[in-house]
C-alpha cells in the first residue's frame, strides 16, 4: 500500500493553525520494537547536543505526507491553556458513546469533528483562542455525567479518555501526546499504512483540513457560560493531578526489577521515564529518557533508541542467561 500523499507547507500551516499548541512532539518509530513488535513513540533529540527538536512547519508536512507520524500536545505549560480536546474512545460501545457525546455538543452549541480509528474514533473540539485547560476539562465531564458515559480511570478499564488528561503542568512537564490526525497510523499490524480520516469530508487532504478550518470554534466566553458554577468530578481531578510512585504490587523472591536498577526521572502519561542503562553504557541518552517503564506495570518496559531486554539486563549486571534470576 502506498500511504504517501503530496502535502505542502500551506497545508502543514493550516494544520498547525488547529492543532499545535506547543513545540514539543514525539515522532512513532518507523521500525517495530525486536521484542513487542509495537512502533513506540519518543521524543526526537538533536544528534550533538542531545537536546528536544522543535516541531517545524516541515516535519508537519511530512507527518501529513505520510512520511512520518508524530503525536502532539495539548497543553501548553506557560499559559496553561489549549486550543483542542480530544476524546479518544476504542472500546466495544466507543463509537455509539462518541457519537452521543457529539449530539449533545451539537446541543450545546458546539461543533465537534469525529476522526475514525481501528475500533472506535477521537472526537475533536476546537477552540477559537486557547483557554483554560481545567475549564475544558470540566465541560467535558459533565457531558459524560449526563449521558452515562464512562470515563476511563478511577477504578474502569474501559471508557472515553480525555485529551489533555491535566488540569494543569508544570514547566517542565508535557503531558499526554496523542497521534496528530491525518497522518499514518502504525500501531496495529493490520492497519499499518493507513489513515483513519474524519468522517465529514472526502478523505483528500485539502479537503479534511478545509472542513475541519470551516467548523465553529467554541468562543472562551461560551465555555464559561455553560461551566458556570461546575467543577471537574473529585475523583477525577485527584486523579489528574497525581503523579504516580514507582512500585511494584508483587513481586517473587530473587525477581529482576528494572526499577531497583534505575532512578525515575519524570511520569509521562502511562509510564516513567529515565535514561536506559544500556543507551548510557554506549554513551547515549544523555537527555535520560530512552527508558519507558509502565506505570501499571512495572515489570514492562522498553527503549525507545531499540536497545533489547537482553541488551538492557547485561547493563545492569543481571543478564537474562542466568534462567534464576529471570
């Protein structure tokens, strides 16, 4: 399948007109990790100083030509506003809710764009300047409340997640990235290649940016209105704002745990983040977020740059050859 289509820099300056908020990224690797088989995202770094690159006009006009994929931001720290939410949903009931969730915007007065997916789809609000993250988040939720619709969290594995999932960040924090729309999907096997369009126009590229540019954007002032006197649900705004301490729920006598290895630098979204122990025997990762470690999980992990289980054990002196310890 060719999933190649011309795009130009108007096209990725529409498209940031929408979507960007801020110049960090991540960028899904184009080759599948040697054990999971899963493209992971990371976060690009310049080769010398080994510092974040910006996002730039071109590497949105190659997202959009299918040469890359890249996943975007919604907050941006300094302001603590957003100009998009996103509700992602893949469950068994995920579009039926989507599709409930958008009436009742409609209802309200709101626009929103449905982006198909491999088994549900993300619904996307635009605003007409950035506003208050928690603002948006409140909405929201109360749209879920009124039509029983299941957030994900607080005790449920399955539900409608929220994008940003914060009320807020810290400077030097960036939150949940999620797969920028119109680009290539290459996550799962059997759609790797493909693009999931949205549903209100014909799937060609100027065509999907001019409906998504000739939506109603939801003014500041509307929101307030329509959030006066609400507040984000308490369980969920505790959950928000907590930041996860790395532990394992069990674990066997003589077990490997990579976090008695490692010293977790940050929590970004599923998983911590620290240097890889093999990446820093090479003399790589300086930037020390190569290794992602699951929150929910811990015995999972991975390195972004490739680095093996194998490769990572033998750095930390407890090689996967001595079965015992495995």
């Amino acid at each position: 399948m060719d999933h190649r289509l011309p795009a130009t820099l108007d096209m990725a300056r529409a498209f940031s007109v929408l979507f960007v908020n801020r110049r960090a990224y991540t960028i899904q690797s184009m080759r599948p990790h040697p054990e999971s088989g899963r493209h992971y995202y990371y976060r690009p770094k310049a080769r010398e100083a080994g510092e974040p690159v910006e996002l730039t006009l071109e590497t949105v006009r190659r997202h959009l030509a299918g040469e890359i994929t890249i996943g975007i931001y919604a907050i941006n720290p300094i302001t603590q506003r957003c100009k998009w939410m996103a509700i992602d949903a893949d469950y068994k009931m995920a579009l039926e809710d989507l599709i409930k969730v958008q009436r009742q915007l409609q209802d309200d007065g709101i626009e929103a764009a449905l982006e198909k997916s491999k088994r549900g789809g993300h619904l996307w609000i635009f605003f007409e300047t950035p506003v208050l993250v928690r603002e948006a988040r409140i909405y929201i939720y109360h749209v879920a409340g009124k039509l029983a619709v299941q957030v994900k969290g607080a005790g449920l594995a399955d539900g409608i997640e929220i994008f940003p999932k914060q009320d807020q960040l810290r400077q030097e924090q960036f939150g949940n990235a999620i797969r920028a729309p119109l680009g290539v999907h290459w996550g799962a096997r059997a759609s790797r290649g493909w693009r999931y369009w949205y549903y209100g126009a014909d799937y060609k590229l100027d065509d999907q940016l001019a409906y998504l540019k000739g939506l109603k954007k939801v003014t500041e002032q509307h929101l307030q209105s329509i959030i006066a006197g609400k507040t984000v649900p308490q369980e969920f705004a505790q959950q928000a704002r907590r930041t996860e301490r790395p532990r394992y729920f069990e674990s066997r006598p003589g077990e490997f745990r990579i976090l008695d290895y490692v010293v977790v630098r940050r929590q970004a979204g599923r998983n911590w983040v620290t240097r890889c122990p093999s990446c820093a025997a090479q003399g790589h990762d300086k930037s020390g977020d190569n290794l992602a470690i699951s929150v929910e999980e811990p015995r999972k992990y991975c390195c972004w740059a490739g680095c093996t289980k194998e490769m990572i054990r033998a750095a930390v002196g407890r090689p996967i050859a001595d079965r015992r310890l495995a």
